[in-house]
C-alpha cells in the first residue's frame, strides 16, 4: 500500500509534468513524448482516453 508521502509525490510530478506539456508546442509534444497530438497525452496525463486528435493538413489527401 502506497503512503500519503508517495501518492503526494506521484501527484507534484504529474502535475509538474502536466505543465510542462501545456507550455510546449504541438509539433514538440508529438516528437517528444511520440504522442499522437498534445491534447490527446494531455487527457492521458489526467486519466482520461477518449480524446480524438484534430486533423492536420497533412493528415488529408490532396484535394485536386
């Protein structure tokens, strides 16, 4: 069983973390944590998984 201490420790790092992330590009967060895109690590960093990633122009076939 995990102590108070240690839950409180995992929580400063995640939340440390968790701002770390939200002050980097979009771009920096996929290269760096290999993550599909930032707002989908962000909800995986918060417990949460149904976040869909929006789609780059890139990501689409041209359009002629």
């Amino acid at each position: 069983m995990r102590t108070i201490s240690q839950i409180s420790d995992e929580l400063e790092k995640l939340y440390s973390e968790l701002d770390i992330v939200q002050s980097m590009s979009e771009e920096l967060v996929r290269l760096t944590f290999n993550a599909e895109c930032k707002g989908k690590y962000i909800s995986l960093l918060n417990g949460k998984s149904s976040v869909s990633c929006p789609l780059k122009p890139s990501d689409s076939a041209p359009l002629c």
